[in-house]
C-alpha cells in the first residue's frame, strides 16, 4: 500500500482541535491534502527558488485565498520560509529529504487519532468511557492511529514526490 491509499484508507473520523470539534468525511482534510500538495510541488522546484502563490494555485487546483492561509501555517511552523518582492514566493525551509509528511499533515490537521482518547500528544479522556483500559473502540483506534503514524511518520517529503516517479502531470493526482 503506498502512502497515497494509505492518507485515504481511513473513511469517516471525528477530529478534536482543542475545546471544538470537527467532522470530517476523510482523515485528512482539504487544508492537508492542499498542504501536502503545495509542498509536494515545492519539493520540486530548486533548492531556495521562490515560488508564487498564485503558480502553486494553478498548479494543483487549489483555491488561493486558502492556500495563502495554510502556506501562512507551513511558514509558521517552519517548513517553508517567503520572500517579498520581485522573485518572491515560497521555497522549502529545509530539504524534502527531511521532512516528515506526518509533521505536516499534524501540523494543518492536528492529531492523527481517529478519536482523542487514542492520541499520543492531544489525548483526551471520553466522557462516556468507563473502563479505558478494556474499551474496544479505544483499542482499536488506537491501533489505526499506530497505523497511519508508522506510515506519515516514516515519509519524507522527497519519498512522496517519489512516489508518482519523473512525470509531474501523475504527480498531482497521487494525493
């Protein structure tokens, strides 16, 4: 299975970001999936060359006023600095080759648990759970969310690009 079925193996999930929640139809989201998409494409560009937004956009068909928002995120968290001004844009930070592809979908998405009760770093007791230890929804949740991190979290960036080979037009439509 490479990581491409594996980011969509996962078919309903409820995802807690601090005190609110948020449904989701997948485990990652639109703001993941555009994420990981604009940082699959900066991958390949030359190391420190400047990106526009509005190229990363067209690129891979991402609205963006959204992709300014989450590129503004990646910057944030230090997987991608920007310029302004004449051959301006975004660039990679670092080198795909070191980044984690579960650091970023953490990052835009939060926890990789389906549920709170099975994170490793946002974990939260459920309220209607009176025997943890035994609850077999924990259990097997936590399971998955071993599952999805042994994958994301053992993935490079540059792997991903990998994934889709030379031919950047099959690129895209890996994720």
């Amino acid at each position: 299975m490479d990581i491409c079925e594996s980011l969509n193996s996962v078919a309903r999930r409820i995802r807690v970001h601090g005190d609110r929640s948020i449904e989701s139809g997948r485990m990652l989201t639109k703001k993941g999936k555009y994420g990981l998409k604009a940082m699959v494409h900066l991958a390949g560009r030359p190391a420190g060359e400047a990106t526009l937004v509005n190229d990363i956009a067209n690129a891979n068909e991402i609205p963006k006023k959204f992709l300014d928002t989450i590129l503004g995120e990646l910057r944030n968290a230090g997987f991608v600095f920007s310029k302004k001004g004449k051959g301006g844009g975004y660039a990679l930070a670092r080198p795909a080759h070191e980044i984690k592809v579960g650091h970023i979908v953490r990052v835009l998405d939060g926890p990789l648990a389906p549920v709170a009760c099975a994170s490793k770093n946002s974990y939260r007791r459920c309220e209607d759970c009176a025997d943890e230890d035994h609850c077999c929804v924990r259990l097997i949740m936590l399971e998955a969310r071993n599952a999805i991190a042994t994958v994301l979290d053992n993935r490079t960036l540059a792997e991903m690009r990998a994934l889709a080979g030379k031919d950047d037009e099959n690129l895209m439509h890996c994720i």
